[in-house]
C-alpha cells in the first residue's frame, strides 16, 4: 500500500499541469465542463487520485483560482511598477481588472468559488480574502503614490479603493455572466469617470 501510494505521487504530473488542464477545461467547456474524471483522464490520472491530492472539486477550484490569481499578480506588479503617469497605471489595473467578455474563464471561476464559500472553513475564507486583498493593497498603493506625485487630490485611498473595488466588481459580476446591460467599453468609461470625480485636484 505505502510502496504504491509513493509510485502514484511519483508519476502524478506536476500541480501546475493539472490546475492549468483545469482552466483551459473551463475556457473551452464551462464549468460544467469540468468533472473530475475528465480532469483525470486529461492529465493521465484517475478521479480517485485527484481527490487524494486536492479532496474535494471545491478545493480544485480554489487552488485553479488562487494559480490563476497568481500569474495574474504578475502581471498586474509589472503593469503598475512601470514608467509613466499614475493615472496611466490606474488604467492599466483597471484594464486587467474587468473580464475581457463574457464568460470570461478566470471570472467564471471566481464567482463560482464565491459561490461555493458559503459553506466554506475559516482556512478557504482567509485564502479567499488574500485574493481580494491583494488586488486592493495595490489600488491603494497606486492611489497613494498619485496622491503623494500631486497627480490625485488628498482623498483616503483605502476608503476610494473600498469603493471602486465594489463598483468594478458590481460591473465586472454583470459582463461576466452575459447580462446585456453594459458592454466592456461602456463599463471603462463609468470607471474613469467615477475616479475623475473621487481624484481629479
């Protein structure tokens, strides 16, 4: 028993393998598409195998969101450290933040972990919250260093992130699931106006 069980991790692909198998399933297929057994036959393992390393579908999805989140962490670091104006880089984080279409593979995602949570432990809570805190330390981050260049009026950064964080969710939520109330452009534009109004000196 112990001698197969250390062949079986031997031979398991890599984490990353099966997580990035299990977002390219969401793109294509939906997240009905994605069932254990076609995970494990995608990636050359059984379904009883990857509930041994990940347990349950709710903690796959939680470790696919959290890889994804990462690579996404990346670029939106290299997106606000380089050169040019703050309102530029704002920009840009808004740019990355709002889904690219409806049905968009990381938000579908997303909401469906959310949705999930409501039966979720402490220990996926928190991991969820470092998400959302990420991409807000970084808001402020940015609001703060234009505050600081005389770009953005003195305002309280943690309080306008709170704020534009909850109006690019509010908007993002809708394209994501195909809501034919806004399309993406229509949404940038709402979100500049508000931080013109919230920063402009």
């Amino acid at each position: 028993m112990v001698a197969g069980g250390v062949r079986a991790r031997k031979n398991a692909p890599p984490r990353e393998e099966v997580l990035a198998a299990a977002m390219a399933t969401i793109a294509e297929r939906g997240l009905d598409g994605l069932t254990m057994a076609g995970l494990g036959r995608q990636v050359g393992m059984s379904s009883g195998h990857l509930l041994y390393y990940f347990r349950t579908k709710d903690e796959l999805l939680l470790q696919t969101l959290e890889w994804s989140e990462a690579a996404l962490g990346l670029e939106r670091r290299a997106l606000l450290s380089r050169r040019g104006t703050v309102a530029d880089r704002l920009a840009a984080y808004v740019d990355l933040y709002v889904p690219e279409y409806a049905r968009d593979p990381h938000w579908t995602l997303w909401l469906e972990v959310w949705n999930r949570s409501q039966n979720a432990g402490p220990e996926e809570r928190e991991r969820q919250a470092a998400i959302e805190g990420a991409w807000h330390r970084d808001l402020v981050a940015l609001l703060a260093e234009g505050i600081s260049r005389g770009e953005f009026r003195p305002v309280d950064a943690e309080r306008v992130a709170a704020r534009a964080r909850a109006l690019l969710d509010g908007f993002s939520i809708q394209l994501a699931v195909g809501l034919p109330t806004l399309d993406r452009a229509g949404i940038l534009a709402h979100v500049r106006e508000f931080f013109t109004e919230a920063l402009t000196p």
